[in-house]
C-alpha cells in the first residue's frame, strides 16, 4: 500500500506514484477509461452510444459519431494552443455535448475541470482561478447571465448548442462550428496511467471547495476491481442502459453513469428538464440507476401522494392484487428493467429502502467520496443490513480512529492529491489512510455504520456534545416531513429544524402537528437525556440549492441555516410547544 509520500503530489499536476499490486491483478491488467471507449467504437461503431431528448423527439449519437466529434475537437483545441497537461473547464447541466467533449479531453491529453452548472459567479470565479483553465466550454445552464460575472479576464469561451428552455448564451466560440471546421487527430491516442485525468472541485458542506486530482490510474483501478470482484454490473451481457441525471462533475456519476457505460459498451440516456424526468426515465427504462437519498425519497412521496400508506399496505397483502399492483408501480417509475438501484452522497433512511424493498425494488446503498473515486463499502444485495453502509470493497482497508471515531480507509485508488495544496492533502491522507470526516464504527459482521460527521458535531450550553445525524435519521420515516437538521449548538436541548414534503403540505396542519410530536416523542425515547430534542420547528423558507441550504449533490448546508436562524433558537427553546412554525 502507498504511503504518505506515496499520495502527495511531487508537482502540481503529478503524483509520481508507484505502481501497486491489487488483489488478484497487477497494474499492467489495467486500462484507461478512452481505451474501453475505442474498444466499442470499433465493435459498435452504429450503434447508439448517448440519446438526447428534444421534447418528444430523442437525438441519438453513435460510437462513432462520438469519437469522429470528439478527435475534430481535439485538433480545434490544439490549435488554439492548448498542450497535452493544460486545465480544460466545464461548466453545464448534462447532455451530450458533455460526454463528447470529456472523450476529447481524454483524448488530447488535458485535463478536465468540470464544475456545478448552478454557481453563484462568485463560485464560478473562485474555481476557474483556482483551476488555473484557460479554456472553459459552458452548455445547458439555467441563469448564465448571472453566472457569467464569474468568469475571468483572459480565458476563451466555448459554448454548447442552445438547448431550448434553458439561457442563450451569446458570447464565445461555438462548438458545432469548431467541430465541423476541424479534421479529426489520426488514431487512437491513450494516456500514462499515471498521467492526471481530472480535477473535481467538491460542492462542500463547509469551507473553500477543494480541488481533488485524479490521475488516470484511480478510475482504470476501480474499474477493474469492479470487473474483476465486483457484485454491480453484470459484464456477460450488452444491455446496459443509464439515465443520467445527477451532475456529471460529481465521482458518482462521472464513474457509475458515465464510466460504466463506456467501460461496459451501454447507452446514456438523458433528461431534458425537471419537467419530463419521469417521461424521460421512463423512455430510457435503465439496467442501473444512479440517486441520491432525496431523489429516492420525492419517488416515494409520489406514490404516497396518490396511495396512502395504510391503503397501499393493504393492497400488497393480497396475493394477485399486490402483484399487479407493484408491476405497475415499479412501471410507472420506469425502473421495470432495472437490475442495479443505487443510493449515495449520504445516509438513506431505512424507511425509505424498506418502502421501496416492499415494492420488490432493492436498493444498494453505496458509500464513497471524490478523494477516493467514489469506491469504499457497497451493501451487499443479497444480506441488507439495515442500518449501515454495507461492505468494504474488495482491495477497500477501513479502520475507525479511537480518539474521535473517525472513519479511515485506504485502497488503491485514494486520490493523486489536492490541486496545489499539499498541506491539505497531509492532512487528510496519512500512510495512505484517508480522513473520511465521517465517525463511525464497524459491526460484528463487518458491516460500516455511519455515525455522525466530526464536523457536524457540537457542543450545546449544557456542555454535553450532541452528534445530530443519528437523531435526524430517527425523523426520516415521518412522511410529512421532506428535509430536518437538528441544530442548537447555543441551548441545552437541540432542535429539529424542519420543511415539510408535498404530502406535509397538503395535509391539515393539526394532522401534520399531531403527527410530528408523536415522531418527536418516539425519537426521543431512544436518546439520552442530552440529546433529546426540544421541539420541531417548521420553517417557512424551502431548503433549495438557489437559496445556498443546500450544495448541489443536496445535502444542508448546516452552517448556513446556522447563520440563518441561530438568533432564534433560544426563543424557539423557550416555548411549550413541541411542535412550532416560524413566523
């Protein structure tokens, strides 16, 4: 395994990181991600490869017109002057022109920097500096008038087709026309391992984003691993389908949409808008797919919404009616070809995978973070242990830190470093261990659950520390509530602050108050003295990524609704109520 010195960068852009045997296989057994791409563009030149919806209407790009377009944009930006090594930037909602542009990247050489297609243009600024690109392609983005502010004096714009309902953007160079005025590069060309393939600035719960390197060597790994032990994708057949619809800057869909498709010859599908995401997903009907908890969640509240629970558990009771009735949900949901169902990106409630295992829909739980290519511990399909994170991976080494109970693992794909911050990189990977920031322990079993976050945790007036996502997964299986974040670091008591769901929303308010006190009442049952919540607040203001409560892969932001409401929290503790609505 590598050591500290292994895992930090010897320049800015390279590792230098020694070759490792990995279980069962030795680095010369792995390949890049384009080198799986030119494999099917060979076999599978005409068939599709990525599919575009344009309302009623699906675009469908072969393997072929794929790699044609990608080898003409090359050649564009070698003569711009781009060289094998420079930062290339992306900034857009997926699509297509993503993809193809990602493979040209890989192609050429660079180094692409893809960032959130919903920042502020402050956001935009401090990333794009931080990138060091001189290059940024922008695409399919809701507000880029406000968003363009962000961009720095100097750097070339190349932008996307316009895709209607989304902002026109006027300025820069278009991408349709660099690609159609430009021969394609001869051949096939593949990187070094060991050469870096990209930069993912995190979205951050709290602090500065950080730059997180990826040579070509962490995903080629994870890959293989995964071919090789995995238990995800079945690579005996040729029917991969995936919908992709989280950000494709983000580990999870970069590897399990984007990576895997390539790597197993499937087909991405995209959606058009929020709009027709179910129409979409239904029109793609995926082998595997990719969501996060809240995602998992909205699916649930939509099949409550028209089937109220205790109904639906009647119907499911009965043999040939909670057959029929099941088929036409999973149907309904366009998830009747799935084999694969992932959560990730954070905790899911037991609840919500219960509701969907009664459906006869099982859903992986996945944990994993950019720093390590979004590869650590997988739930098992067949042995489900509630209340955890699933198994190590193979070639996955986990052990908890005793003083603070600090999750640590190390694998063979830890990332190269942080972009220009070697100091931040000591500190997170030590002896090839990487700090998660995750508390946690290891079951008997072998199993991970996840406790809490070092960071999250705080100390109320009492003096008594107070770990808050225990007691916030306690609320998850009240179905009138869609978002809750225990706080209080500045009261003797914590409380839950809390936005209702659509369902919530709909209800009698004395059905919903009733609802969460006896919530409250049974959460805190199951907490010691001084972690028992003092009351549920409800706020007014939904918890969205425009609003800044949220970072864009949608876990809160607890330090900004800190910011937000701390002023109040001693008036709210202050009342009798154990169920209050803010002002």
């Amino acid at each position: 395994m590598a050591n500290r010195e292994d895992n930090l960068p010897d320049s800015d852009k390279d590792s230098g990181s020694s070759p490792q045997i990995i279980q069962g296989f030795v680095e010369q057994d792995l390949r890049s991600i384009i080198s799986y791409f030119y494999q099917w563009e060979r076999e599978k030149g005409d068939t599709p490869f990525l599919r575009q919806p344009y309302g009623q209407i699906w675009k469908t790009i072969t393997w072929r017109e794929a790699g044609d377009k990608a080898r003409r944009l090359v050649t564009a930006l070698q003569q711009m002057g781009l060289k094998p090594g420079d930062n290339v930037a992306m900034v857009s909602k997926n699509c297509y022109h993503w993809i193809i542009t990602d493979l040209a990247l890989m192609m050429g050489g660079f180094i692409s920097v893809p960032f959130y297609p919903n920042l502020t243009a402050k956001e935009l600024n401090q990333v794009m500096l931080a990138s060091e690109a001189r290059v940024l392609f922008v695409g399919k983005l809701d507000d880029w008038e406000n968003m363009k502010p962000g961009v720095p004096e100097g750097v070339t714009l190349i932008k996307f087709p316009h895709y209607e309902g989304n902002a026109l953007i006027e300025a820069g160079l278009e991408w349709d026309k660099l690609v159609a005025e430009h021969e394609p590069i001869p051949g096939s060309p593949e990187p070094d391992l060991h050469d870096l393939f990209t930069i993912l600035f995190t979205s951050g719960t709290t602090g500065t984003p950080k730059g997180v390197m990826l040579n070509h060597y962490q995903p080629a790994a994870l890959i293989h691993n995964e071919k090789v032990n995995g238990n995800l994708i079945d690579f005996s057949t040729d029917d991969h389908r995936f919908f992709s619809f989280l950000p494709l800057n983000h580990i999870a869909e970069r590897v399990i949409v984007e990576g895997a498709s390539i790597v197993t010859g499937g087909t991405i599908s995209f959606g058009e808008s929020l709009h027709t995401f179910v129409q979409n997903l239904k029109d793609t009907q995926p082998t595997l797919l990719m969501a996060v908890p809240r995602i998992w969640a909205k699916f649930q509240m939509g099949i409550l919404g028209r089937l109220p629970e205790k109904r639906l558990n009647f119907l499911l009771q009965i043999p040939l009616i909670g057959n029929l009735l099941k088929r036409k949900i999973i149907h309904g949901l366009g998830l009747n070809k799935a084999r694969v169902m992932l959560t990730g990106a954070a905790p899911t409630p037991d609840s919500v995978k219960f509701f969907f295992q009664k459906l006869g829909l099982n859903i992986q739980e996945v944990y994993a973070m950019t720093e390590n290519t979004g590869g650590c511990t997988l739930m098992p399909l067949n042995d489900i242990r509630p209340g955890t994170v699933g198994k190590p991976m193979t070639n996955v080494e986990i052990k908890i830190d005793p003083q603070n109970q600090e999750v640590l693992m190390r694998a063979p794909w830890v990332m190269t470093g942080y972009f220009k911050d070697p100091e931040r990189t000591a500190q997170v990977v030590e002896n090839g261990w990487l700090h998660t920031g995750d508390q946690g322990e290891m079951t008997p079993e072998g199993y991970l659950k996840l406790t809490g976050r070092v960071s999250d945790t705080f100390k109320s007036a009492k003096g008594k520390f107070i770990i808050p996502a225990p007691i916030e997964w306690g609320f998850a299986k009240n179905s009138y509530i869609e978002q809750l974040c225990v706080v209080g670091f500045s009261i003797p008591q914590p409380l839950a602050l809390a936005v209702l769901s659509e369902i919530g929303q709909k209800t009698p308010l004395e059905i919903v108050k009733a609802s969460l006190a006896q919530t409250l009442s049974e959460v805190n049952a199951e907490l010691m003295n001084h972690e028992r919540v003092k009351a549920v607040v409800i706020t007014k203001e939904p918890w969205a990524v425009e609003n800044g409560v949220l970072t864009p892969t949608l876990k809160i932001r607890r330090e900004v609704l800190n910011r937000k409401y701390a002023e109040r929290y001693g008036l709210w503790f202050e009342r009798a109520e154990t169920v209050i609505l803010e002002e």
